[in-house]
C-alpha cells in the first residue's frame, strides 16, 4: 500500500521538472484524495474526478449554508453517491484487504445498513478539508 500512496512521486518529478511549486494545488490537494482512493482500493485514476466531487459537495454549502445548491453540484453530489455506492456493491462480490472490503464484509446483526456504508464512505472522502 505505500507503493501506491507514495505514487504522488510522478507528481513530485512533474513539480520539480517545472522548478515551481503550489505546495496545496500540487500536493495538499491530491495527496489526501489519493491516500483515500489507496486505502479504499479504488483506481487511482479516479483522483481528478474524486476531487471534484468533494469541491462541488463543499462548494454547494457555502459558508453560511443559507443558499441552496446549484444543480450541477448536485449532479455531482449524486455521481459520488452513485460512485461510492457501486464500489460497495461490488466490494460485497469480491475478496480483498482495503478498507472498503473490511466495511462490508461484516455480516453480523450489527452490520451497518449500506446507506450508513455509503454515507461513511462519503464522509471519508470530505475527511480532508476538515480543519
């Protein structure tokens, strides 16, 4: 699993072929998205489009949380529900030693229910803008 997470070196060499760096844009950003990816066993692929979906989710609240979400961030919101959701689905189906295999491999009386799996999964991922 380090391997993988220590995938934002192919990062590290494109930042340092530019000889500049935004420490948050280049690093601070990605970074958490891609240890949650790894952690989960989700492609790492998935990094940019996971990353906006975490932006639209945060940005629809707003800072006073008074004005409704846009539709598109809603759109958004939906396609990472709908993202988590088939990865749980499939996760039931399949062997494996991520995070997200151990969340739905309990089978016991107090399993949780998929939507609190889903739910949990999505709050991991907003995990990182937490202060």
């Amino acid at each position: 699993m380090q391997a993988e997470v220590g995938g934002a070196g192919p990062d590290a060499w494109r930042v340092a072929g530019r000889g500049e760096c935004a420490l948050v844009a280049d690093f601070a950003v990605p970074l958490p998205a891609q240890v949650f990816l790894t952690l989960f066993g989700l492609p790492l692929a998935d990094r940019d489009r996971l990353i906006a979906w975490k932006e639209a989710v945060l940005g629809a609240v707003g800072i006073s949380g008074a004005e409704p979400p846009s539709d598109s961030a809603i759109a958004l919101a939906a396609e990472l529900y709908e993202y988590l959701a088939g990865h749980i689905a499939e996760r039931r189906t399949q062997g494996g030693s991520d995070v997200l295999r151990m969340l739905v491999a309990d089978t016991s009386e107090q399993r949780l229910p998929d939507d609190e799996e889903i739910a949990l999964s999505f709050l991991f991922v907003l995990a990182d803008a937490m202060p």
